[in-house]
C-alpha cells in the first residue's frame, strides 16, 4: 500500500496521482493532500518535506472558506487588531494541529509569500501567532484561509477565553498534585511498615496486601499526576522527539512494570519509588507555572481592575446625559467621568481643573499623583480624590494599559540564546541518558543478572535529570522579568535580558533622561507682537519636553493662553510646521528657523518661533540632573560598562552636566550623527545599549542590541524600545541592568547545578550504587534545586 506523497500516511481506497517528467507519478490519498502540494512546490518551499523527515501529517480536509465580510468589519478590527506604523495591523491567532517544528516553518513561510503579509511570529510551545498585514492588501479571512489550504486551523486569539482556559490550567495542575502528595505520603508509610515488616518477620499475606495498597497508590501517582509525562513522552515519539517526559515515563513506567511483577513473584517492588519520581519531578512542573502565571500576575489583575463600563457624558438639548458604555465601543474625543475609587480605562486629556491618581499598579509609585487640566490620563490609574472628567485621545486598544499587557504576552515569544542552548542540550542529553541506560544493561546483564542490569538501567534513567536543564533558563527568566515589571522595567522581549546582562557600552541621551523632562524657561523674548494662543496650538500636541515645557509657562501666563485650532501641522527635523488663518508658522531650534528662510541673526536661544517668516519669540530653557543621576551613573560604571552622553542639544548645559557626572559627551549631534557612534561602537563588537527618548532616537534605538526609553511618550517609545521604563526614572536603568545580570548569573547557576549533578550521580547509577528510590529523590530534588535558585531573584 503506497503512502501519501503530502501527509506520509498510506493511502487506503482510491488514490489520486500527479503526474511528473522523468519521474514516477506521485501518489495522494486525497485531493486535499494533491492540492498542498502542487501549492507548497509553487511557492517553492518544497524543503518543508525534508523538515518534516519521518513524522506524518493529518490528511488535509475540505475546509469551508471564512466570511471576509466579518473579519473585514471595523467592529472587528478594532476588537482583535493592533494598529501599528505605515498602517499595518497585527493580530493574534491560536494555531491547531501543530505537531513540530516543521508545521511552524511551514506556516510561517506560506504566510510570508501571500501579498500583503508583512511578519510572522509563531511559538511552537504556546501555538500563538501574530501575523502583521496590511489590509488594504489582505484581510483576515485570506490568513485564516492560506492556513486552514495547508491542513492546519487557526482562530482569532480571545484573552478573555485564554484567561478562563489558563485559570482551569492551574486548577487541574493543583488537582493532579494533591492527588501526587497524597499517593507519596501514604505510599511511604507503608513502606515504612513493610521495611519494618522485613526486618521483624512479617508473614507473607500482610507483605501481599501492604503492596497491592502500594500499587494503587502508585497507579494514581503515575496515571493522573503523571499524565502530563505520559501524554509528553507519547506525542514527542510520534513526531521523534526525545527530550525531559520520555525520560521521566520510561524511568516511571519501567519500575512501576517491574514492581507489578516483583509484588506477585514474592520480590521486593519499588511502587515508592515511582509515586516519588512523578511527585517531585511534577512539584517542579506545578512551581514553573505557577512562575508564569506570577509573572503576569500584575498585569491581569490590573487588567481586571479595569471597569466593563464607563460613564460617557454626552449633550442631550441643554442636558448632560451620562451614558454608561463598553470601553471598546468608547470614540476617540468622548468626554468620559470616573468616580472616586474607579480605575481610568481609556487614555486622555484631564478636562476637570485637576484631579489626584494612584499609578502605583504599573510603575510601583506610591505616592499619589496629583494631575492639573490638560495633564495626560493612561489607562490603569485608579482615582484618589473626587470625581473628574476626561477626554479620550486613544481607542482601547492603543491605550497604554492594552499595549502593556500585549508586549508582557509577547515577550515570551523569542527566547535568549543561552535558552536555546539548554533547551538543544536538554533534548540531546534525554538521547544520551537512554543510550547510556542500555549499555549498562547490557553490561550488567552480562556480568551479573538480567534483573541486576534492569535496575541499574532503570537507576540511571531516574537519576538522570534533563529537566533540570530544561528548568535552568525559562523559569529565571519568568520571575526576572516578573521582579523587573515589580520595579517599573518592562522587557518587551526576554532576549533583552541575556543582551543586557553582556552590555559592554552605554550611550545616554540628555533631555528626558539624564534630566528632568520638564524645562524650566530661563529667558523669554519677544521680537515681535505675536498671538500666544497660536505658538499654543502649535507645540498642543507634541510631546517632546521642550514643546511639554513651554506649554506649561504658556498656561502660566496672565491670562492663561489656550490652544488654537491650527491647520497642516508637520513635525520636521529640528522643529514643526503649521498654518492658522492663512498664516504660516514655525517653531523649533534656531538653525530649522534659519533652514526655512527666517532672518535670526546671531540669536542664541533653545528655541524659536516666528510668524510668516517673521522672528516673534524666543526661549532659554533649562535642565535640571534628574535626582540620583550622579548615584545611577556610578553604579553603572561600577558595573564595567562604558558610558557616553549623546545628545542633539548644544548648549552649554549639556557639557556641564556630562562634566557633573563625569562622563564623555558628544553634542551637538543630528540623529544621523548618533546612528554613526551606535555603528562604530558595534563595529568594534561591543554589545551597545541605547538609552533615549524615543522620538528624534529613533534609528540609533533600532540599531542598538538593547534599547530603552522611559514611557512617556509611549507610542514612539513602544516601536523602537526593548525596555520601557514605566516610572520613567533614571534609576530604572540601573535596576534593568542589576535584575538582567542576576538573571543571567542564576541562569548559569542553574546550568551548573544540573551539569554537576548529573556528573556525580550517572557515574553512581552505572556502578550499581544508587536504588531506585533514592534515584526518584535525586532527580526530584535536582529539579527543586533548580526551581528553589531561581526563586532567588524574588528576594
């Protein structure tokens, strides 16, 4: 009987050929597994089927196109995509029917060739991906249907579903290890009896009976604590995957056979020691996800915090009408009230004259805040004092809190290479263990007794611990991240850790980071009669600190100055462009002023404002050292690295605090100019860190092996960073730095706790040394040792 030339599967009943030159026709059990085919040789990627190897695939079922009208809705869209830059969007989706890495290949790269698909990121462990369109030229039902033509299904990711199925993840975890306890427990004290039966002459029916109540027990332990072993071992045959579960069930399954034998011959059986291999080993399995789920602990609760409702204010004739409303279904520009106690669930702009929030769930200040009109609002910020209105300024989804639960989900995605490496050791050590467990079967069968060499087999494949290996990274890498959220530091990708920890050079903008993002205006002048309320539109919507600054001492002015309505605004390099009422404006640094036609002299100012090509005004500004920068910097010194001030501002200022802090400093540069040192150094092969704002750091962010921002400003600072700093202090940097280097140094820890103990205790094993019960402690309390050093960084 042929086998299929798409899923390897034989081809029962009628079979369909395609036809080759000068070759053999090629045989298919259906026109599903016909059509994959002549599809992944049209788009080349016919390399999947020597990824694939030996493991087989379900035969492709007819599957019925999706509805483009639903998933192209904008109800849609805006509940299940993530808008990001050049209007592309992302969406998340729960894979089904992957079996290896071969499905993960071949899903990516059949994505990648379809028009309008513009990245593809898939996790094999979490069978999630998030794929980034366009959708001006594709939509979701095209996705959903280019996976479903190669026999695989996907469906929209729902987190409300996904919580719901995690919470009963760890419901039936904590089941599984009661019943583990309980079986171990109870199976040890009728060891206990039966030892003690040995040595007091217990007669041969109550022996009988004490191991029948310990087989039992250990049918418990093995079946329903360790079903996640059993089911582990089973699907990584099927595909030929050798790792951690196929070690622990084939040490398991093979005492637990022999003691079933042992209890009915009259020999001693060794149900112990199976109930104590599973429970220990699973003990291990239930604190890593317990990790996990502490690690968005934070998060979901802060996300649960968030109200199902909000009270929007809308005019109803000369009325109010408050209008209780799904913060999804909330428009951008809707005036939005929060009682005292209630959580602010959209971003905004403070419309009341002011109002005092806790931001303490994000960033980890407990201090109150206190906000004047105009302050901006995110998402997560619990109100302290009397009610207040707001304006929204982002949809739900973009809103700061949505975006950080995002990035903590994703940041699981791409592992660090010192995990790979323990993950790639971990399978090939699982290979090792068993070939070396038959050779000292064989030896021993030989020299001593077949029984004999069954033991010390089943001793060394017990003892052997690959799953301290494969424990060793993910789950300090978990709680690192978990205790640098605690501190206000967010890893948006769990690579940064490793990169961070082997940093070599530091380069620090100025403004927003070394200092204090709001200036303070030194000097103020007028060269000419201009309209406050214009230069007040103009810099409304910017959030560079300079623009930030100056809108406050606007506001101070007697009268206050309000923001017009301006037209045609452009932000350019060096400054911003706009027009109100026919007039041209232009704001920013002296040199955009003069590069756009503007008579300024020898004017020396930080910035300056003119009105159809007429000088009005200038500013003098200043920074303050952002408190602790002094400490922050040493500290980071102290570390090795090697630290440079990079700054766009050339004013005296900025030499004067990099001779403050003691540290090198290359100014005035233009972004280009920064990019230059950010090459340089990494063409020296240092590993380059890049701390900035986020906006004119742009590319010297993105060429950076780790890049921070602090989050204000956040929509920039999200593209561009791999670590935000929620607190948006300088000391953040420092912590970042000390967490992903306690990390790092735990990571190693684990590797060597493992390598060690495997070193001592196979070598044991092979010589007849270790029983297996004492094999089932070892590798339960290696695994623990693990777990327990790692738990190190919570301290």
């Amino acid at each position: 009987m042929p086998n299929c030339a798409h899923c390897k599967l034989p081809c029962k009943g009628e079979t369909i050929t395609l036809e080759q030159e000068n070759t053999p026709p090629l045989v298919f059990c259906c026109a599903g597994c016909k059509q994959v085919y002549t599809l992944l040789h049209s788009l080349q990627l016919e390399s999947f089927y020597d990824k694939l190897g030996v493991n087989r695939l379900a035969p492709i079922s007819p599957f019925k196109p999706h509805e483009r009208e639903h998933f192209s809705s904008p109800a849609f869209l805006d509940k299940f995509t993530t808008p990001l830059e050049n209007g592309l969007l992302e969406v998340a989706l729960l894979l089904d029917g992957i079996h290896c890495a071969a499905c993960v290949w071949l899903i990516e790269h059949v994505l990648l060739k379809q028009k309008g698909i513009y990245g593809v990121q898939t996790n094999y462990t979490s069978q999630r991906a998030f794929v980034r369109f366009d959708p001006k030229e594709t939509n979701i039902a095209k996705i959903l249907d280019a996976i479903a033509c190669i026999g695989y299904k996907a469906q929209i990711y729902d987190p409300r579903v996904q919580d719901n199925h995690a919470k009963k993840q760890q419901e039936k975890a904590f089941s599984a290890l009661v019943v583990g306890v309980f079986a171990s427990m109870n199976i040890m004290f009728i060891a206990i009896a039966d030892y003690a039966g040995y040595f007091s002459g217990m007669d041969t029916a109550m022996a009988f009976k004490l191991h029948m109540a310990s087989w039992v027990l250990a049918t418990l332990a093995l079946f329903i604590t360790g079903a996640i072993f059993l089911k582990g071992a089973f699907y990584g045959l099927k595909h030929g995957v050798v790792g951690m579960d196929l070690s622990v069930s084939v040490g398991a399954c093979g005492v637990y056979l022999y003691s079933i034998y042992a209890a009915f011959s009259g020999a001693r059986p060794y149900f112990e020691s199976v109930s104590m291999l599973i429970t220990l080993v699973y003990i291990s399995k239930f604190l890593e996800l317990k990790a996990k789920h502490r690690a968005n602990a934070l998060l979901d609760g802060l996300q649960s915090a968030l109200p199902l409702q909000v009270a929007v204010l809308e005019p109803e004739g000369k009325e109010v009408k408050r209008v209780l409303k799904d913060p999804k279904d909330v428009k951008v520009g809707a005036l939005i009230e929060v009682l005292p106690g209630e959580c602010v669930a959209l971003d905004g702009v403070l419309e009341s004259a002011s109002a005092q929030v806790s931001t303490q769930a994000f960033n980890g200040e407990n201090l109150p805040t206190t906000l004047e009109k105009g302050a901006v609002l995110l998402s997560g910020c619990v109100n302290l004092a009397g009610a207040f209105t707001y304006k929204v300024r982002a949809p739900f989804k973009a809103s700061f809190l949505s975006q950080m639960v995002e990035l903590v989900q994703k940041s699981f995605v791409e592992k660090p290479q010192i995990q790979e490496r323990a993950d790639k050791l971990a399978r090939y050590f699982s290979v090792f263990v068993l070939a070396l467990a038959g050779l000292g079967f064989g030896f021993w069968a030989l020299f001593a007794s077949v029984s004999q060499g069954f033991f010390v087999a089943m001793s060394v494949v017990v003892v052997a611990c690959p799953c301290a290996f494969a424990l060793a990274t993910p789950i300090a890498l978990v709680l690192g991240s978990n205790v640098a959220f605690k501190k206000g530091v967010l890893f948006k990708k769990n690579s940064s850790l490793e990169s961070l920890a082997k940093a070599s050079t530091l380069f620090l903008d100025k403004t927003g980071t070394l200092t204090d993002s709001l200036l303070k205006v030194q000097t103020h002048t007028t060269h000419a009669p201009y309209h406050l309320s214009w230069l007040m539109g103009l810099l409304w919507h910017n959030t560079h600190p300079i623009a930030k600054s100056l809108c406050a001492f606007l506001q101070q002015q007697t009268p206050p100055a309000m923001p017009a309505a301006i037209e045609d605004l452009k932000q350019e390099n060096g400054g911003l462009e706009a027009r109100h009422q026919g007039h041209l404006l232009h704001g920013g640094s002296v040199a955009y002023l003069a590069s756009k036609g503007v008579a300024v002299g020898d004017l020396k100012a930080d910035f300056a404002y003119s009105v159809d090509h007429q000088l009005a005004a200038s500013f003098n500004l200043q920074a303050r050292l952002k408190a602790q920068a002094l400490e922050v910097v040493q500290g980071l010194k102290s570390m090795g690295l090697k630290i440079a001030i990079l700054s766009g501002d050339g004013s005296p200022s900025v030499f004067a605090i990099a001779k403050e802090l003691d540290l090198p400093c290359f100014a005035p540069l233009s972004p280009q100019e920064k990019l230059e040192h950010i090459q340089n150094a990494l063409a020296q092969k240092e590993v380059v860190v890049m701390v900035g704002d986020g906006m004119n750091d742009a590319a010297s962010l993105a060429k950076s092996q780790v890049s921070m921002c602090m989050h204000e400003g956040h929509d920039l600072s999200l593209l561009y960073s791999d670590v935000i700093l929620l607190n948006n202090s300088l000391e953040g940097v420092l912590d970042a730095f000390k967490i992903a280097k306690r990390t790092h140094q735990l990571m190693k820890q684990n590797l060597g706790i493992s390598a060690l103990y495997n070193a001592l205790l196979i070598p044991l094993a092979l010589c007849g040394l270790v029983t297996p019960l004492l094999a089932a402690l070892g590798m339960g309390l290696s695994s623990l040792c693990v777990v327990a050093n790692s738990f190190r960084l919570r301290v």
